[in-house]
C-alpha cells in the first residue's frame, strides 16, 4: 500500500484518498493486534482489502472485509502476551482529563483484563501509538464525538473486567450471584447511560423464551462469569466490525465506474503453540483453505495447463491438503460439522461428549489422531493426553485441546444482557445491539463461530478464485524475534511445507513465459518482413514465420494448441532486445520524416511572411507621407485662419469699449438726473428699507447659527439653541416642534415589524397603566419577554406544549391564590390567542382552559402588587367555578397582552381593564371582596393575603415597591 502511495499520481483528491487508505492501517492495528510470544505486533484478525483505481491508476477507494477477531483475547490473554493495544495505548497516552472523564485510571495493575507480564514491551512506545490513532481516525474521517463513544466503549470493557461477584443462597436452597463492589459496575453505567438496577438484574437473571411462555431463572457465580465475559467479548468484537463498516463508509470510491481493483490479503499465518484450542483451530483451518488455492493455482493449474496445450509433460508429484480440509469442513462428518451438531443437541453437551464424537467418528482417518488408537479403540495411544486430538496438517502435526471448544463455538450473548444494552442512552451501543431491541425479538438460536467464519472463509475463496493472485511468502528466520540469527532447521521445515520445493521443481520443469499467438504476433511482427506491417494468414503460421526467421533454437520453445511457450527468460530477452532495437529504427524514421516535413513547413511559412510583411511595409511608408503632406497644409491653414480671427477680435474689442463708454456716460447722467429728481422722498422711505434688510440679515444668521448648533438625532435628547433676539419666540418655539417631530419620525423608520410590535405593547400598556398603578414604572425599563419558562425548549414541559395547538404568546409561572386562606399555589400561566390555560407546574397536568370570549374584565389594584382577578361572565361554561385570583410577577405584561389580543379579535367585545383598591371576586355562588391596604413596618416589604371573614379578603401591601 506504501508503493502504490509513491507511485500513483498527485492533487487533493488522490492525496486524500492514499491517505485514508494508509491510515487505515494503524486504527486497525491498535484495536486488532496484540502482542504474543512470536510477534510483538501480531494481527490477530484477518483482512482483506480491495483497492479501485481509475484509468490513470489512481486510487479510488476501498473495501475492508475482516475474519476472524480473536475476542477471546478480550477477557483472557497466554502467558507472555497481552491483550489488544488500544487498551494499553489509551492507558499510557491520554491525558490526565481525558481518563477522568473516562474514569479510568493509569495503573494497568487496576484492571483485570489485562496480563502484567508483559504490560510494557520495549519495542512498542504505547503513548506516541495513541496520538498516532488519534490522528489517523481524523485523517480516515472520524467525528471528534464518534472517536469519543468508541473511548467510551473502551473504557467500558475495560470497567467490565473489574466487576466480579459473590454467591448468595436463597430460601428455596438455589445459588445466585451479587456484585460485590458496585463501584465498577456504576461507572460503567454512566459511561454507557445505562440504568444500574437493569444491567444488575441482566448480570443476576435469565430470562428464556419458548413459543408464548418466558422463564425466569437465576444465574450462579459461574454463570455470572461467563455473562460478563461474553459480553466483554461481544461488545469489543461488535466495536472492531462497526469500526470496519466506519473506514468503508470513509474510503469507500464515489465514483461511478472503476478501471482495476487489486485485493490484498493479510491474515495471520499458522499457528503451533503448546497449548492450542479453538482459535487456533480455525485460524489453521483458514491457512489450509489458502493453501488449497495455493496448490490450485500454482501447481495443478499449470501442469494441466501443459496438459491441455499439448505439451510434453511429466507431471510432478505433490502433496494435495484436500483432504485435510474436507476432515474439518465436510458438511455430514467434518469436525466443525461436528461441533455445531454438539452445540445444538438437547441434553448434557461438554468438550469430553464432543471429543467422544470425533472418537467414534474420525478416529480411522489418516490424518487424525487421538487418545484412541487407529488399529483398536480398545487400545489407549499413551503420546497423547485424555483431553487433546491431533490433526497432521500440511505445515505439521498440531495438538489441540478441547477445553472451551463447545463454550467458545457457542458464543452465546444472554438475550437480556442484549436487552439491557440495547436501552443505553449511547448512540454506538445500539447501533451495536440491535438484536436488543424489544420490537424485534427473534427466538432462533443464533449461529455458531465456527458455522460464521466457516461461511466468511468460503466468501473469502469465491473471492479469491475470480482473482489472478500474485503470493508473498514470508519465512520467519528464527524463533527469538531478533536480527542476524539464521536457523536453518526452522527455514528448511518451512519452505517444505508451504510447497516452495514443488513449486521451484515445476517452474524449473516448465516454460517461464506462455502467450496467445495473436497478441504474440502483434508485438514481435515488426521483426520480420514477412508480418510487417501486416500479416494476412492465421496467427500460429505467423509466429512460426517469425520464429524462423529470427533463427530461435527449437529447444527454446514449443507451439501449443492456442500459446506458444518459451522456455529459457533469455530467449525472451532476446526478443525484447530485437523489438527494442526495431523501435528505435522505426523512431528514427519517423523522426527523419517529421524533421523534414516541418523544415518544409517553416521556410513555406517564412515566404509567405516575408511577403505579408514587404505589403504592409508598402502600405506603411505611403500612409506616412501621406500624414507629413496633410499635417503641413493644416499648418498654413491654421497660421491663416489664426491671423484672420486676431484682426476680427481687435476690430470688436474697439467697437466694445466705444459702446460700453456711451453706456458709462449715460448711466451716471440718469443717475444725476434721478437723484435730483426723487432727492425730495428719500428720507421719508429710507429707515424702513434699511429696517427690512436688518431683519432680513438677522434672520439669515439665525438660520445658519441654527444649522450648525442643532442638537443630536436622539428623541429623548431635550436640548436647543438660545434664541438671540426676544422676537424671534414664536419662530424658535415652532422650529424646536418641527425638529423634533422631524427626528421622531426619523427614530421610528429605523424599527422592525418585530420591535415596533414591542413598543406598540409597550404603548398600550401606558396608556392602561400609567399613572394608575404604582408598579408601572418599574415595568418601563424591562422588556416584554413573553415566554418566561421556554415552553418549546424545555422537555419537562414537551408534553403540555404539544397539547396546546395555538402559538403561545405568554408563558408564567403564577400563585392561584386560596380563597379560603388566602395563599397562593404555583401554577403556570399559558396565554394564546383564543384561550387561557392554567396547568400544574409539577406535573404539567392542565387545570383549566377558558375561553377567551368567556372573560368578562380583568381587575387589579393600583399599588406596588401583582395581584389580579380574571372575571368570567355569567353564564358561560367556564364561569361554573367561579373567577381567577391570581398574583404574577409580570402584571404589566401579561394584562396589557390579553387587553391586545381583545381589542384586535372582531368576534367579540373589548376586554375592559378596572383599576382599583377593592373589587368583588365571585367565588362558585359567593362574592367575595378583595380589599387592597397599605402595610404596616412589621411585614416588611412582602405582600400578603388574609381571609378576614366569608366577604372580604385583604391584601397588605408595602408602601414602596
């Protein structure tokens, strides 16, 4: 993946797409390699991965498939191998907040899932590994709250492990299991947001459904056990496969159409420990099944190959390992067949009755080996222990221990651990338990481990089989982990067993290049006269043409029935060296022949430049003469015309100052002549010109003093320029209207629809409260809020919210007050436009809704309080229990607000709004007067209600608000 990163092309997009694809890598890895006593960083799940490309051999994207998560690995690791790395990672590098808020803490010592042993591994740095997942899961296209749930889930297994439990009789002498320290078992039901007593109950009980009936039994320390550790196991394997469907949905080619897809295979070779049980079982049998395609492939195929194309041919014997798979997945007598059937039986099933079966059953094939001997089953094979069978597998004999076989096969997950995870408050885990769900309980046996991965390794060879394979065989030096060590005996028993030794013996037998004749001849035909260019007969005389002519040694090659096959690399060599040579020729032809068509090309292109330039030039040079010849005659005419227009303009200037002297000469005679005339009446007219033009220059000034002395554009701004002269009252009095009418207008064009709906409320309310009630003033400066609880938002309150079909328009919190005893109970205050609603606060439950044509008026007193009484009108259906006495803390609003939405409705009266000190309430059939007083100093500043006698109910109220 590394060199298909360097070789393919650049841009964002592709860098993209390479980078998810090789980030993949290290997110699988921290939560699916673990170390082991071979390995430090072994894989301990298989992949697949099928990597689309366009046609410049870009990537697109990808497709991971994994077999196989060691879960059991989960809850219990071999001496010398520790459990998968993200739990160590996470442990070593989070930080300090991140494990609190986790609730974890960094002592691995505190967790029983996890070996001490080998805790730290030298080679392995935990922390730089966590911030390198991190990253990764970033680049591959995790959310920062996904990265935080599967953390989450992490931390949970981990809580999982601590959780242990003490037995408990009951009185009927039955065993059952408690928690010993809940602690554990709390936190993890915070981390996951599950309920405590469901999960405990889950660790406690099982419940077991048959057709219409369900029993409940309860689960002894045992048991208890192997609940939690199957559910330990399900949730982290359950985690690894969504974190797989994760990196799909992230790498996954949005193209529409792909060119080429490689596939890459890695899973975890075979395995030979001391001691070897179920999962080494299937993972050797996936190792047969790939050997099975390896034989397939490499050495039947190619022999029959020669076979068919009527080559001569020894064949080669080797060793064929169908049979080994055919004795454990045969689908009547295999020995996963077998298991399942023992599994799924009724009655006492444990590992000794399956070992007993595969007595009775396999103890004759040739390949299987246990306690029982072959020749007799009266006769015990002492090399073998009681619990144990041998299977001689292709890579050796592997003794495997039956213990856990049928547990480990089972994987059963209690349907009410399932239950109790599918109700957590956490969005992965009920993606990750979806059979929980209790709409979709499904009473089928679910199907074993071995029928799964025995169903996914048979996709795996379909898949494998439509592929041209290409195998990388790794050989292990030595045991030890370490470099520059060599053991030989461990390397030779390898190469026997992966059948390199046949494979060399038939590639060294056979021929090392094999091709059609029609793609053979269209590649060498040039190195022939008789196929070049063209070759009219069939394909094979043309090869055998080609061949001949070339001189090729018979013994290099062989003609079959549709390929021709050669033999010795060198014999193709030498034809690639030939066509090579051919090319170059053939380049330098084409070359010779280019150079002289486009010399050719050039000098034409040079003429006939040569004589488009000579033409413009032409042009050019008469064009210039021309311009010198048309710029002189413009000379001398302007020269001409100048001196003409000089001698016209003296001839006017003269004839100018003559008349402009007449006209001098007679204006000062007319003036003599006037002022002698009208000398008589100048003094009677001449004080009051010279008083109008006073005024008219007085005036201007103040106009232009004003201009620039005018106060700011704010309304509430009460400043204005002294007038300088008494008699200007009227005018400055008039302007200071006209201005601050002016700026008024100004101020309003500047509001929204929304604002000029808030001062319109707050208008009204003026107008009903001003200088009536004495908490007036103090509700000017704060704004009308309307919706004082956030109904809609709150989900306390989501149910009365729903339930109410109109827009609410106020919302409260308000004390009914008690007719009885004059105290007030919370109740909330809902106000729509068609009705008034009063609901429980507590509960949200509606007490009662009244119409709002039903209200007749609304009184209240004119002190500092909030009280304030709803009156009905006789008659109505609301009116049975008589009016509302209320107290709220907004009055001003929430008065004003019924008051509008009366006066906008057509369909019924205006609501009619009495201010007062003491009005009568009508309580069922009583009338009861509600009298407002002012307080003595002993009360302090609070208001209070007293029920005085049947008639009256007094409210004391302080002086001042």
């Amino acid at each position: 993946m590394s060199y298909v990163a360097a070789v393919c092309g650049k841009g964002q997009e592709v860098n993209k797409v390479k980078e998810q694809l090789l980030q993949s890598n290290p997110v699988l890895e921290a939560f699916g390699n673990a170390k082991t006593v071979r390995n430090d960083n072994s894989s301990r799940f298989g992949k697949y991965m099928d990597i689309e490309f366009d046609f410049k051999g870009d990537p697109l994207g990808g497709v991971i498939s994994n077999y196989l998560l060691e879960k059991s690995r989960v809850v219990k690791q071999p001496r010398g191998e520790r459990n998968f790395h993200i739990f160590y990672q996470l442990l070593s590098g989070a930080s300090d907040d991140t494990l609190k808020k986790l609730k974890l803490e960094r002592d691995f010592s505190k967790y029983n899932y996890l070996s001490l042993d080998s805790a730290t591994v030298s080679a392995l740095d935990d922390a730089a590994n966590f911030r390198t997942v991190r990253n990764a899961m970033q680049i591959v296209g995790f959310m920062e709250d996904e990265m935080q749930s599967v953390l989450e889930v992490v931390a949970a297994v981990l809580k999982l492990g601590n959780i242990e439990f003490k037995p408990e009789s009951r009185c009927n002498g039955m065993d059952e299991s408690r928690i010993k320290d809940k602690n554990d078992l709390k936190e993890m039901c915070e981390l996951l947001g599950i309920e405590q007593s469901v999960l405990e109950r889950a660790f406690s009980y099982r419940t077991v459904e048959a057709k219409m009936e369900k029993v409940s039994t309860t689960l002894n320390v045992a048991q208890a056990y192997y609940a939690r550790d199957a559910l330990a196991k399900n949730l982290y394997s359950r985690l690894f496969s969504w974190l797989v469907t994760r990196i799909n949905e992230s790498i996954k080619a949005q193209a529409k159409t792909r060119h080429k897809v490689m596939g890459v295979l890695d899973i975890y070779g075979f395995e030979i420990f001391e001691e070897n049980s179920f999962e080494q079982f299937i993972i050797n049998y996936c190792n047969e099944k790939l050997q099975q395609i390896f034989i397939e492939l490499t050495l039947r195929e190619e022999q029959e190959e020669y076979i068919r194309e009527g080559i001569e041919w020894t064949n080669i014997e080797y060793f064929n390992n169908a049979v080994i798979c055919d004795l454990i997945e045969n689908n009547q007598n295999g020995i996963l067949a077998m298991l399942d059937e023992e599994c799924l039986r009724p009655g006492t099933v444990t590992d000794e009755t399956f070992l007993d079966k595969l007595n009775t059953i396999c103890a004759q094939h040739q390949h299987f080996e246990s306690r029982l001997s072959k020749k007799s089953k009266f006769l015990n094979d002492h090399s073998l222990p009681h619990n144990c069978f041998r299977i001689q597998h292709y890579a050796g004999k592997v003794l495997y221990r039956v213990e856990g076989f049928v547990d480990k096969n089972n994987d059963l997950l209690y349907r009410d651990l399932s239950q109790a995870m599918y109700k957590a408050n956490h969005s992965l885990i009920k993606q990750l338990f979806p059979e929980g769900n209790p709409a979709k309980v499904n009473l089928k046996r679910p199907p074993t481990a071995g029928f799964q991965f025995k169903a996914s390794v048979g996709t795996l060879m379909s898949n494998l089989q439509t592929k041209n394979p290409n195998y990388i065989r790794c050989i292990k030096p030595n045991d030890k982990k370490a470099s520059h060590i060599f053991t030989e005996s461990l390397v030779c028993h390898q190469v026997r067993y992966l059948g390199l030794m046949e494979n060399v013996r038939v590639r060294r037998a056979g021929y090392a290049f094999r091709q059609t004749y029609e793609p053979c001849l269209e590649r060498y035909k040039m190195l022939c006269k008789n196929t070049w260019p063209h070759w009219r007969g069939p394909a094979r005389q043309g090869v055998e043409a080609l061949m001949t002519d070339l001189q090729v040694p018979a013994e290099e090659f062989s003609y079959g029935r549709s390929k021709i096959f050669i033999r010795n690399p060198r014999t193709l060599f030498f034809l690639e060296e030939k066509r090579k040579q051919c090319l170059e020729d053939l380049a330098s032809l084409i070359q010779k022949i280019y150079r002289g068509w486009k010399c050719r090309s050039h000098f034409l292109l040079l003429k006939k430049s040569q004589i488009v330039v000579a033409s413009w030039y032409r042009r050019y040079a008469q064009q210039k003469k021309y311009q010198k010849i048309k710029h002189s005659t413009t000379v001398v005419q302007s020269y001409i015309r100048g001196w003409q227009a000089r001698k016209l303009l003296r001839e006017l200037k003269y004839q100018k100052k003559c008349e402009e002297a007449v006209t001098t000469i007679s204006a000062y005679w007319h003036g003599t002549q006037v002022r002698r005339d009208y000398r008589k009446f100048f003094r009677a007219n001449a004080g009051r010109k010279i008083y109008n033009f006073t005024i008219q220059r007085i005036m201007q000034k103040y106009f232009l003093g004003l201009k620039s002395k005018l106060p700011s554009m704010s309304p509430i701004d009460k400043s204005w320029p002294a007038r300088p002269y008494s008699f200007l009252d009227g005018v400055h009095t008039e302007l200071r209207r006209i201005f601050h009418l002016w700026r008024c207008k100004k101020y309003r064009s500047r509001f929204t629809e929304e604002k000029k709906a808030v001062y319109a409320e707050k208008l009204e309310a003026s107008e009903l409260f001003k200088d009536k009630k004495a908490v007036y003033p103090s509700s000017v400066s704060q704004p009308f809020k309307g919706d004082y609880l956030e109904i809609s938002k709150n989900s306390k309150y989501q149910k009365l919210s729903s339930g109410v079909e109109e827009k609410i328009l106020l919302a409260d919190v308000v004390n009914k007050i008690n007719r009885a005893n004059g105290k007030g109970s919370p109740r909330i205050f809902l106000l729509t436009k068609k009705s008034v609603i009063l609901a429980d606060q507590k509960t949200g439950q509606v007490k009662a809704s009244v119409p709002l044509p039903d209200l007749a008026s609304v009184s209240t007193s004119t002190q500092c309080d909030g009280f304030f009484a709803l009156k009905l009108k006789e008659g109505s259906a609301s009116a049975v229990k008589g009016d509302f006495l209320l107290s709220s803390d907004h009055l001003i609003e929430l008065i004003t607000k019924l008051h509008r939405i009366s006066s906008t409705a057509a369909d019924r009266e205006k609501l009619s709004v009495d201010i007062s000190d003491e009005f009568l309430v009508q309580f069922k059939q009583d009338k009861v007067c509600v009298k407002f007083i002012q307080g003595s100093h002993k009360n302090g500043n609070s208001v209070s209600c007293k029920r005085k006698n049947n008639r009256l109910l007094e409210v004391s109220v302080p002086t001042s608000p």
